[in-house]
C-alpha cells in the first residue's frame, strides 16, 4: 500500500520491550455499531466509511512488560488525515484558548527550580508536540528560551504567527541541546514511543529534564472485558490514542531510555494550599501517568 494511499498498518510487537506475543484485551471491527457511532460523533462524520470497512479495532498487551496498544493503526497518509483534517482544527484551537494563561503559567514556572544554577534566560526549553503554542508562548513569558516542534501545518502557521519559534521535524534538532523538554498529551499518539524518547534524549544536556504527561490507563483493562464496553475519549481513544500507559509502564519508557524519575516539582502556593499542592506532587510522582525523568549527568 503507498504512504499517499489511506489505510491501516499492524503493531504485532511491543514497542517498549520488543517482545511479540502480545495478549489480546478486546477486538471488534470498526464498523462495530458502538465504534462506528462513536467515530462517526466525535470526528462529525469526516472519517471516511470506507476507510473502516476491513479494519480491526484492537487492544493488546504486553506479556513481557505490561504495556498496551492498538495493534491495527492508520497508516502516514491516514495520520496525517486525521490530526490535519478529521480533527475540527476550530474546535481544537478554541478548546486550548479557553485554557487559562493562568494554568500554562503555573506548569512553566516548574521549570526554572529544577536549575536552580540557571537563570531562566539561560535554560533551554523544548516543547515536543507543541499544539497551537500557548505552552510555548507562557515558556517564553517566564524567560526560557523556546522552540516548539509540530508537524500539523495548520498548527505550525498559527503559532509562527502568534511568535513562537517553530521546527518541523526532529531532523531540525541537529545541533540543538536543551535542558528540559515537555511533552503534554503526545506519546500517546505516536508509533514508535521508546525510539522517539531516545532520539529526544539525544538533544538533552546531561541533567537535563524530560517531562510526559499522558491519558491514565490505570484500569482499562477492567473496562474492556465489561460486556457493556462502548468507546469514549480516554486512554484507549479509537484511532487517536494508540498507546496506553500506566504508570508502571510510563516509568519503564522512561528506564528502557536511560532516564530516570525524579522529584515533581512543587506548584507554588501560600500556607493554606501548600498540602494539596505536596499530595498532587506525590500522587503523581508514585501513581500517575505525569513523570519528571532526568538524563544521567
């Protein structure tokens, strides 16, 4: 099949730990009544039927490591269809304008306390998978040097003309070294996640930061086998969210590329919030699915 053509490829083997034997939690077609109209509602009818007509919707586990994926997925011609076309760019953009400066504030002043050495001027700051920018635009206010990578044309004009510096691909690194990359709701949308992560790593100062941020799939495995199962926008979102990770295995991502976790940094907060702030950071740093993971120095 050509890349140009839409379709679908298989995922037989586990792109955390290489083993092939993965163990299937749940297969249905994807003209399945429940999958179909749930594409159909959420995409308004833009994926093309025919497209669905012989494709397997499929989850599966790993019996090595625990990792879960869907093992039929769209090939480059329908990723590029979905996230450019099928996806309402409108609602997309209005869904992040109405994140508040505020939030993006709050995450980027995370940043500079884990360089305590460094001035913000002198830190260098990746947003990998950066959306419309407003991630980038609330970086660069805080005084970091930013550049944001994306691949979604429409999403790339936009931000290059609200100012932020943009690159394409992860070619465009070359020569390129930053001290802390985030990565907000991406790995799971991507092929090959361990070899993306090593290819970031690559461009790390030693010391350096990563930051992942992923859907919880804590659970999932108990909604699928419910003879009730019908699909939603979660941690196993049909065509969207091909990888699911736990927390078990979102930290294996990070040890199978030579990272380690290290402490969430603390939000700032006056006395009375100041506990909540130290739960949410514990929480996640032991159970959920948002890691800080530092290249070895």
């Amino acid at each position: 099949m050509s890349s140009s053509t839409l379709g679908f490829m298989p995922r037989p083997v586990c792109e955390l730990c290489g083993s092939p034997s993965p163990t299937s939690l749940l297969k249905r077609p994807f003209t399945d009544s429940t999958i179909a109209d749930f594409l159909a509602q959420y995409y308004a009818g833009r994926v093309p039927q025919s497209l669905l007509a012989d494709s397997m919707y499929e989850v599966v586990k790993c019996s090595q490591c625990g990792f879960i994926w869907q093992a039929h997925i769209l090939n480059d011609a329908g990723m590029a269809a979905l996230y450019e076309h099928w996806i309402s760019a409108e609602d997309s953009l209005k869904k992040k304008q109405k994140f508040s400066l505020d939030a993006y504030q709050r995450q980027t002043a995370l940043i500079q306390p884990l360089f305590p050495e460094k001035t913000p001027a002198a830190i260098h700051v990746l947003d990998f998978g950066m959306g419309w920018g407003h991630w980038c635009l609330a970086a660069a206010a805080q005084g970091y040097q930013v550049v944001g990578l994306e691949v979604s044309p429409s999403r790339v004009q936009y931000a290059r003309e609200q100012g932020v510096t943009v690159i394409e691909n992860l070619d465009d690194l070359a020569g390129k070294y930053f001290d802390f990359i985030n990565a907000e709701q991406v790995f799971e949308h991507i092929l090959q996640p361990l070899e993306t992560l090593k290819t970031l790593v690559a461009y790390l100062h030693p010391g350096g930061v990563v930051r992942i941020a992923v859907p919880d799939g804590a659970g999932i495995e108990r909604e699928l086998a419910q003879a009730d199962w019908r699909p939603s926008k979660n941690a196993v979102h049909p065509l969207e969210h091909i990888n699911t990770f736990t927390h078990q295995t979102l930290r294996k991502l990070g040890k199978n590329a030579g990272l380690r976790v290290i402490p969430q940094p603390l939000q700032r907060a006056d006395w009375r919030s100041w506990g909540r702030s130290m739960a949410v950071s514990l929480y996640r740093q032991f159970f959920g699915t948002s890691l800080y993971l530092q290249k070895p120095g």
